[in-house]
C-alpha cells in the first residue's frame, strides 16, 4: 500500500493506493477515508483508461511527481503529490526554513539513510529549494534542498557516509 498527499485547487486530501490481487490493474483508492475501486489500463505513456463506479475516464497526465497536469474530460487540474515520505521530508525542510531565516541554515538528514550524492560545494551560491545533498533511505533516494538562498558555507558528510536522522550535512549562510 503506498499513501500520498495530493493538494488541488486550494485543498489537501489524503490518499492510499493498494493493488488488488484479483486481477491486474485493480486498486483500492482511498481518498480522505472513501475507498473506491478502480480498473486502470495504461493505453501509452501519460496516458490512462479508468474505470470508477461504473463510469469511464481518459484520463491524460504531463509533469512529474511532485507537479502535475491531470487532464480529464474538459478539466484540466493542477496537482501536487508527495507520497509520505516525501511529505515528511517537506515537512522537516519547512520547520527548517522557519528555524530563523537570519542565520547561518542547516541542512539535515530526516532519516537514517547513506549519503549517495553532494549536489554542491563549498562557496556555491543556493536559491531556496535548490538541491544540495540525497540522501538513500529505504532504498529511496530523497534529495534534499537548502531551506533559503545563500551560500554553502560547509558541506559535513562525503558521498557513502552513512547518516543518522537529524545529523548536520551542510550548512548555507
């Protein structure tokens, strides 16, 4: 079962998605506590053929994840979706960013995970949001992002270092 959190149109609602055993392309959708089963085929890359409640969809998706266009019948909706883990991750960057944007800002792991890759250097001017280290969890790879713009002071993990939850990779002036 994976779980997301798409927001749309000003509201958030909460989803989880389990794959059904009885026939391939069958799930159990639930969306803010409402299950609903759907029959989806894939007809080509982006493009989807869903059948819910007895109704049926072409349903046409561009972007990637966490940034979408859902195109659907004559609509056409924007969507963000963060599965969990990348919406804890948000979270943590968030509460981050708002520890005290005058300062220097670090950058933390919010799991235990092993360094796989540093995105800059020391001396590297940053925008907010721009990827500075990913870090491997759950064989996830979550890239994670300078809280504000400034500049890298200092980069304290290498590349195959593992990690614990909280500790200090880099820190951005």
């Amino acid at each position: 079962m994976r779980r997301f959190t798409a927001t749309s149109l000003g509201h958030e609602h909460e989803l989880t998605v389990r794959e059904l055993d009885d026939a391939p392309g069958r799930f159990a959708l639930t969306i803010d506590g409402r299950e609903r089963i759907v029959d989806a085929r894939t007809l080509e890359p982006g493009v989807y053929s869903l059948l819910v409640d007895g109704a049926a969809y072409l349903v046409e998706i561009d972007g990637r994840s966490p940034d979408l266009t859902v195109h659907v019948r004559d609509q056409s909706i924007a969507v963000s979706l963060l599965d969990a883990r990348r919406k804890l991750l948000a979270q943590a960057a968030a509460r981050a960013g708002a520890a005290g944007a005058d300062g220097p800002q670090v950058v933390r792991s919010p799991m235990p995970g092993k360094v796989v890759k540093i995105l800059v250097k020391a001396g590297d001017s940053v925008r907010a949001g721009a990827g500075v280290v990913v870090v491997e969890a759950m064989k996830m790879e979550n890239e994670l992002r300078a809280p504000r713009d400034g500049t890298v002071k200092k980069i304290l993990v290498a590349e195959g270092q593992a990690v614990e939850s909280g500790e200090e990779l880099a820190q951005i002036e």
